[in-house]
C-alpha cells in the first residue's frame, strides 16, 4: 500500500466536472492504495461538491486569495544572497529562475512571512532593480502592485505544508505543479504529471481575453505561468498526456519529449449498453448538453446556435446539464440570453443522474474553448448519440479517430461558431440514419480506444514503477 498524494487545482473535490469525475474514478478503483488530496482553489470554500471515498486520508486545502496581503508589516529588511537576490529577480522577469535556491529560501525560516518579504525593503529593491534593467519604460507604480500580486500566491504555496507521501502526482502544472516539483525537491519522491489540457495555453488565453488588464503587462503574467509551468517539467519524472496532439503542445512549450506517455481516458462500457436501444423507440428531437455552466463552455454559443435550430426543427428540445452555482453570474447571463432569444424549450438541469437522461437524447452537444479529453464525448460515444462538437483540445480525435478505419461519430465545428454549430445539429438532426452510423462508430471507437480498464491498468503500471506498489 502507497500513500499517494494528488495535487490538484480548480477541481475535486470543490468541483464537479470532467477531471474531478476522472479522480473519483482514479481513487475509487485502487483501493489498495490510500490518497491524500491536495486541493487548489482560488478563493475558500467551505464545502464539496464531490464524493470522497473511504480511501482518502484527508483532504489538504490551499486558497490562492490575496486579502492576506493587508495583515504584513511594511519595511523589514532580510539578508539575502546574491543566488537568492538574483533568483527572485528571475520570478519577475523572463530570466530561467533557479527553483531549487527559491524552495530553500522560501522554506527556510529566514522567512517568516511571505507577505512581510512582499512589504519588505528587501522586495522593493529587488523590484527597483528590475524596473530600471528591464521595464524603465513602464510606470512603477503599476508593475510595483502587479508583479507583487503576481507573485504572491505562488509564494504562499511554496510556503504551504506539504503532506507527506510516497508519490506526488498532480492533475497539471501551474502551481499544482510547483508543489509536486517542491515535494519532489525536498523529500526525493517520485513526481508525476498528467496534463488533461495544456495549463500554460488556458492561462495564455484567458489573460489575452482579460479588459480588465493593460495590454503591456500581459506579458509578465502569461510568462509567469510558463515559468511555473517549466518547473514542473523540469523535475517531473513522468508526463501523462491524454492525446497525440496535447503531447506535441506539450514538447512545444517545454517538455522533453523522453517523459511524456500518453494514457486516454476511459468509460466503462457495461454502464452505458442499454441505452442506445432505448433511444430508437423514442419520438422527437431531444439535444443535450453535459456540461458545467461556466464561461469556458460557451453555453452562449450553444443557446445561439439553438435558436436556428428551432426555426428547422421546431419541435426540438434542449437539455443542459450540469453545475449551475460555480458561476452564478454567468448562469443569470445565459438566462437572460434564453429568454431575448425566446428559447421557452432549453432547461438547465443543473446536477442530475446523467445515464438517466442519456436514455432521451438524440444528439449530444459540446461547444467548449478549451478542452482536453472531454470524459462527456466518451460518454456520448458510450451511449451510441452522436456528438457535434466544437474544434478544441482531443475532440476531433474522438470523433473523427486516430487514424482509424471506423468513420465519424459526429460534427466538429470551429469555436464560437453558432451558425456552424447550429447546421451541425440540424444535419443530424434531420437523418436518423446518420446518427444511428455515427452512433455506432462511436461505441466502436470507445470499445478500441477508451476503455476504463485500460486506462486502469496504465495507472497501475505507472503507481508501481514510481514506487506504488
């Protein structure tokens, strides 16, 4: 039996959603193993939303939350070395930072508190140094208060505890990454990864759509995260990745092609065998969504493209489904978009058994901006519904394959594009025949690809060569 640390951010057990589900899975089937989870969010929490099986040890939570900074005292001064001076530099500029002398200085107890070394005279020298090498064009005001908020978090979670454990394996880079390359650094266990969507290209993307920032200081931030990002590729000993085209991503922005492994997810097909059989005695059109309602799926694409769909298929419905709380604001946004389009026939679920709808639905839909493996596609693919999905991350593997022979289990579409969206639902959703085709390659693609136990007995070899056994 292993003690195996997860490290994860943004997800289980706080969230539901695609890699919370594939950590229950995970957990739930090596029981043999006991787990302690590792949880990232950016703001407290004081509930989950997940199940947490008898094989958890505990539950380890660090929020990212900077309201901290206020309790500091403004103006110590630390003596540090120039390795260590010129170390911190390198966290604010695109220097390669030395992340073993930044884990000694920040877990030494010349330390005591990384928002005082934030207020400190130290820190503000530090920064002066910088500015005037490097950004002497930009006003110090704004890099001095942005590039300390920058750093803050992944300082705290140098900082944090980290629990003790025989492997450390996290669910991405980023500051989940961080924390295994620490543990890795410090108590010489093996660190693993596995990349369900590429951290650095998410943050890249959600900075550049970012108003609220100024265009010259985006730069700082989506370097940071690279940074983070090479870190962890640096001292991982293995990297998972889910699909062919995330690894050349992944060897692109930094990881040695000699530590990726790729490891699809998996279904379990018993579960899902009867319900294609119960979707050809049905009547009507029923269009279903599994997804959470949050800005990265584009829920608003979906209920635009919905809306031509019911001018040809008037008699259609549309069924959303998933966590309607992680962002209620946008939630209320989606509803008010509803009801200007006159939708009276979308329904938000919100959490619900989704094999007990999968028995209506005629067409499955996925209109994300970013995406690793969608767990939902190979769901849909389970049940015999075909799929229209937009063009990120694994999708269109899933559903045109990996150089197979088996033939197309839905419609890709290129992101944010209604009207794409919107013919490709109609073009299934005027042909039965094409969706019971396209049905039929799906599950036949899952029963050669993305089975559960392969992707178990993958792990299980990955758990016992790092020591798991």
């Amino acid at each position: 039996m292993a003690r195996i640390c997860l490290i994860l951010e943004g997800s289980y057990p706080y969230k539901s959603g695609g890699v919370s589900t594939w950590v229950e899975t995970l957990i739930s089937n090596f029981p043999e193993h006991q787990f302690i989870i590792y949880a990232i969010e950016a703001e407290e929490k004081d509930s989950f939303e997940c199940y947490i099986p008898d094989n958890v040890l505990y539950v380890e939570s660090h929020f990212l939350n900077i309201k901290n900074l206020k309790n500091g005292s403004w103006g110590k001064g630390y003596r540090l070395t120039d390795q260590e001076k010129q170390a911190v530099q390198s966290l604010l500029t695109d220097e390669k930072t030395d992340w073993k002398v930044i884990f000694d200085l920040f877990k030494s107890r010349r330390i005591d508190s990384v928002v005082n070394f934030l207020m400190s005279r130290t820190f503000l020298d530090i920064l002066k140094e910088v500015t005037l090498h490097y950004y002497d064009h930009y006003p110090f005001t704004d890099l001095y208060w942005m590039l300390r908020s920058m750093i803050l978090p992944l300082l705290l979670t140098i900082k944090h505890p980290i629990p003790d454990a025989d492997l450390y394996h996290s669910c991405s880079t980023g500051y989940a990454g961080v924390v295994g390359s620490l543990a890795k650094y410090r108590y010489n266990r093996p660190f693993i990864i596995t990349e369900h969507g590429i951290y650095t290209r998410e943050r890249e993307e959600e900075i550049i759509k970012a108003s609220w920032m100024p265009g010259y200081l985006k730069e700082f931030w989506i370097q940071h995260f690279y940074n983070m990002s090479n870190c962890a590729y640096s001292l991982a000993d293995e990297v998972i990745t889910l699909f062919e085209k995330n690894k050349e991503i992944q060897i692109e922005v930094g990881c040695a092609p000699s530590l990726l492994a790729i490891v699809p997810n998996g279904v379990d097909l018993e579960r899902y065998q009867d319900i294609h059989k119960f979707n050809k005695e049905k009547q009507g059109l029923i269009i279903g969504a599994i997804v959470r309602v949050v800005p990265i799926k584009d829920i608003k694409t979906m209920l635009q493209g919905f809306a031509i769909v019911k001018r040809a298929l008037p008699q259609s419905k549309f069924f959303i489904m998933g966590s309607i709380h992680e962002d209620t604001e946008y939630y209320e946004e989606c509803l008010r978009l509803a009801d200007s389009l006159e939708l009276t026939d979308v329904h938000f679920t919100g959490k619900v058994d989704i094999h007990h709808y999968l028995k209506q639905i005629d067409i499955l839909v996925l209109s994300s901006i970013s995406e690793g493996q969608p767990l939902a596609i190979l769901e849909g693919m389970a049940s015999g519904i075909p799929f229209v999905t937009t063009d990120v991350g694994g999708c269109k593997e899933l559903i045109e394959g990996p150089n197979d022979e088996i033939g197309h289990a839905g419609v890709v579409v290129p992101i944010m594009h209604y009207l794409k969206l919107a013919d490709g639902i109609i073009e299934l959703g005027k042909d039965p025949e094409l969706r019971e085709v396209m049905g039929r390659n799906g599950l036949k693609r899952v029963k050669a690809y993305y089975q559960k136990s392969h992707f178990l007995d993958e792990y299980r070899a990955i758990y016992e060569r790092n020591g798991g056994s």
